[in-house]
C-alpha cells in the first residue's frame, strides 16, 4: 500500500521519510504544463467539466464489499510494507533484516530479490471461490506498487512478473478467475509516486565500513527499475509526493493505459490523489470511455485518495485508506484496509472477524464500501489467519448478507455511544452492545449490532414518535432465527426480545419492517 505502521518507521523520523499523510492527497496537479497525451474521442474528456458529469454505476453501490490482493516481490522478506523502500534506509528495521538475510544493498539490491518471488502455491481459482464465499462481489488486482514491477504481461516494461520472477501474468490469472466467478475485476496502481518513493535506492551508507559505497539503484543499467532519479526526494510540508517531471508522467500513462486497456478492467485504484493533473484526468476519461464502447454504459469505476473538497471530485469515489468518513456520504466511497500488514509479515498482528464485521457494518451505512486486502504469503498461499478470516465471514454473509449486498443508508447511520474517528489510519474502534448501525433495502430497515447483546436490545433510534420514521414498527425478525421475535415500542426506544442462542457469533442483525 501507500501507508505506513508507527512500526514501519521505527528508527526514522518523519522528516527522514519526507512525507506527510497530507502530502499523499493532493491530485499532483502544481499548474505546470504536462506532455500531451491521446486518447481516442468518447463521451469523456480530460476536462474538469466533461468528468464532473460522471456517476459512480449501481454496481459499486451495491456491491459494498471486495478483496484485494496487495501481494508482489515485497512478500518475499515477510517484514512487512514498502520493503523496497525501507531496505535502502539505515536505521530502518528492514534495513537490518536486509543486511542481515541477503548482504549489503550495494551488493544485493531489490532487483535481486525480484527472482526469489516465485508464487509456487498461487491458484487463483481456488482463493476466487474463498473469496466468494466470503461475500465478495468484486476483486481488485495489485498491478504495480511503487517498486515499478508490473505484475501483468507489460508491453514496454522488462521488469513484470510474465518474464522474470513467477514469469506467469498475475494480473491475466486473477481476471480469469474473477470473471469465472462472476465478479467485477480491478487493478491497483501505486506507480504514480514511484518515482520519488524510491529516491534511496540511489545513496549510499554514511558510515563505515561501507561509507560512500553506492546501492545498487545508483548502477545506469538498472535505471529502468530504480528509476533516474538523482535529486527529488519526498518534499514535505503538505506538498504532493508526486513528481514534476514530465517525462515520468507520460510513462506512467502509458503504463497505466497498458493495463486498463490489456483487461478491460471495471475498476482503477491510485494510492494518492488522481496524478499529474491533465495526464490523469485523460487516463480516467480514457477509462470511463473504454467501458462505454465495450458494455454502453459508463460502468467504470475510478477511485483515489483525495479530502472531498477536490474540484473535479464527481469523477471518482474517493478512498480512505484504513479509515472511515464521519456520517452518512452523499456519494459512495470506498475504505481500503487489510487483515494484517500490507505485504506478508511474520510479526504483525491479524484482525480478528469480529474486527472485519463491525467495521464493514460502520462503512456500509455511511453509504462506503470496504475494499479488503487479505494477506498472502509470497508463495501466493493464505496464512492460517486469512484462512480463519475468509472462513467466518463465509459463514457470516451466508445468513447476514441482505443487510450488506445492495443496501442503502437510511435516514441516520447508527445510534450507539461509539463512532470511529474520521480519516485516514484512523480505524481502531471497541464497539459495546448499544452500538448499531442501519441499512436499508426495500421496505426492510436492518440493525446490525456491532457488540454482542443478551437477551434484550434497545434501538432508541426507533421510539414511538422518532423523527427517523413515522410508522409504527409492525414486525421484527433475526436474520438466522426461525420466526418473528417479540418486541415492544414505547416512549424510550424499540425493545427487542432476543433468543437465548444467536445464529452468528458477530454482528447479530435484526430486519423490522413497518405498518
């Protein structure tokens, strides 16, 4: 992913690191002229007013929740995220561990770490069905990270997982399953901030015994993965982490370009803002178009990272990266999180289903959709934690699943005296039994309890004479229990008789329909 644990930077400050979390949100847009790029004719175009027209498709609305694979070479050390960053910068726990298992990053740099990715266990089709099962209606493939290695079957790029590494199309094999199981399929891209990300690979240690001794980015042979990238570094003080020169910025749209247009692909994700201004917004209309000449409607979906206050902002769902929007969204967004870190770890610690459950009910009734990367380890297989995960959220969604799939918020998201803080890394919240949240579909409104109540529940969102709705409550049942439950609606809030036995062990929901 883009982001980093207070573990990541263990042993560097935040001004060694050159970025800020605002810096990541900015559209990459500093009012200088980009290169020109084509893309053919179509009911989009690169201008603000042309993209503002665009409506997020009923698809991503209902679908709510995805599964992501957020899984390349960066596997390979099982330490964690941004690897290929970190293993440049003295101090840094994966500087060590990289010293330590491979040698000095003069003599064994990130490109040699490349072939140990082999991906000998990867059977798409089988994590498809999982992943299914688990309630997933769409699946998003990572394309390229910021370690510029493109995953798919790349046409200008020699450093992609078809010629080296597993030397399979990842990308291809993740689209064919996703297809045969019915699933809407995307890709994530992470090369737009490339190319200052990995401005260490080209120094050098500042101490002995190897002081001056150049990394292996610094060698012109491998430019074309380490990028030629001498004097930007990550500027701070709230300015973009992407980079001015343009030259960077065609390459990155015809790199992205190859991958939209080489899958037909239904939804982009960029880890930041929309890059470099008129370039970017040419490769999403491009997107939106592609989708119209092959389906006739505009059913892609673009999604990045951005405040909401962005000009142009209706032309994409804005993302929060482990986090969640404060209050119910006037327009769809997406919160992107994962099960454990983002690349394999062997000392991170997993989220439990209960911690998935709640936090996806909180999403959906903000009008948000959860998009969740579930950890592999570099052989493409599962760890038993993402195995114990996928197998309770199959058996969750199996009775729970109305109140997720094709719902939308009511007229309040939940009522309860805990709400997660709004924004970015912001995702940790102990949820008691009086927290609930509501959807909506058809006549149903559901209540989805995010702690585990016994024996009686109060909704005070639902009293007798409640502004949120007016008709009386004419029937209430559990989702998973056989006939109606007893209930009473007075002055003080609808109480629910619950059985002695609840059908799931997290999130319990109750549908109430109305006289």
């Amino acid at each position: 992913m883009g982001g980093y644990s207070k573990r990541d930077i263990l042993g560097v400050s935040a001004a060694a690191l050159g970025l800020s979390v605002a810096a990541r949100a900015q559209d990459g847009s500093d009012g200088r002229q980009s290169p020109g790029v084509s893309i053919p004719t179509g009911r989009y175009d690169a201008s603000i007013s042309s993209l503002q027209a665009y409506r997020t498709p009923d698809w991503f609305r209902d679908a709510k929740f995805g599964i992501w694979s957020h899984w390349g070479p960066q596997s390979v050390p099982r330490q964690g995220d941004w690897y290929a960053r970190f293993m440049y910068v003295p101090g840094h726990p994966h500087y060590d561990h990289h010293v330590k298992a491979y040698g000095h990053p003069s003599e064994f740099g990130y490109k040699d770490v490349i072939p140990l990715w082999k991906a000998e266990k990867f059977d798409p089709d089988l994590l498809m069905s999982k992943y299914v099962a688990a309630g997933a209606k769409y699946f998003v493939s990572m394309g390229v990270h910021h370690d510029n290695f493109d995953l798919w079957k790349s046409s200008s790029h020699r450093w992609n997982a078809a010629a080296m590494g597993p030397k399979r199309d990842i990308v291809g094999d993740w689209q064919k399953a996703a297809r045969a199981h019915g699933l809407k399929f995307g890709v994530s891209e992470h090369l737009g901030a490339s190319y200052t990300w990995w401005y260490p690979n080209h120094l050098y240690d500042q101490f002995w015994p190897k002081l001056g001794l150049a990394y292996d980015g610094a060698d012109p042979e491998f430019a074309d993965l380490y990028h030629d990238n001498r004097d930007e570094p990550f500027r701070n003080s709230g300015e973009s982490w992407y980079t001015k020169k343009a030259a960077f910025h065609r390459l990155w749209f015809d790199r992205i370009r190859d991958l939209v247009d080489h899958y037909d692909v239904d939804l982009l994700y960029s880890d930041g803002g929309l890059p470099f201004g008129d370039v970017g917004r040419s490769l999403v209309a491009h997107l939106y178009n592609r989708c119209i000449a092959r389906s006739g409607k505009a059913d892609a979906v673009y999604t990045c990272k951005d405040s909401g206050s962005g000009e142009y902002h209706p032309a994409f769902v804005q993302d929060v990266e482990r986090g969640v929007l404060k209050g119910i969204n006037a327009r769809p967004w997406q919160t992107d999180t994962s099960n454990g870190d983002w690349f394999y770890s062997d000392n991170f610690e997993y989220k439990t289903a209960s911690q998935i459950l709640t936090m996806m009910a909180d999403i959906v009734s903000k009008n948000g959709n959860m998009l969740l990367n579930v950890v592999q380890y570099p052989d493409g297989s599962l760890p038993p934690q993402s195995e114990t995960l996928l197998a309770d959220l199959a058996a969750w969604m199996k009775i729970n699943a109305p109140a997720i799939h094709g719902t939308r918020p009511w007229t309040i998201f939940g009522e309860g005296p805990t709400e997660t803080a709004a924004g970015m890394f912001q995702e940790k919240s102990d949820y008691t039994a009086k927290d609930i949240r509501f959807t909506t579909k058809g006549d149903a409104l559901f209540a989805i309890t995010l702690g585990e109540p016994s024996g009686q529940i109060a909704i005070v969102s639902l009293a007798s004479g409640n502004p949120n709705e007016p008709r009386a409550v004419r029937r209430v049942r559990l989702l998973g229990h056989r006939g109606d439950l007893i209930f009473r609606q007075g002055d003080q809030a609808l109480m629910v008789d619950l059985p002695s036995q609840l059908p799931t062990r997290h999130a319990s929901v109750l549908e109430i329909h109305f006289a």
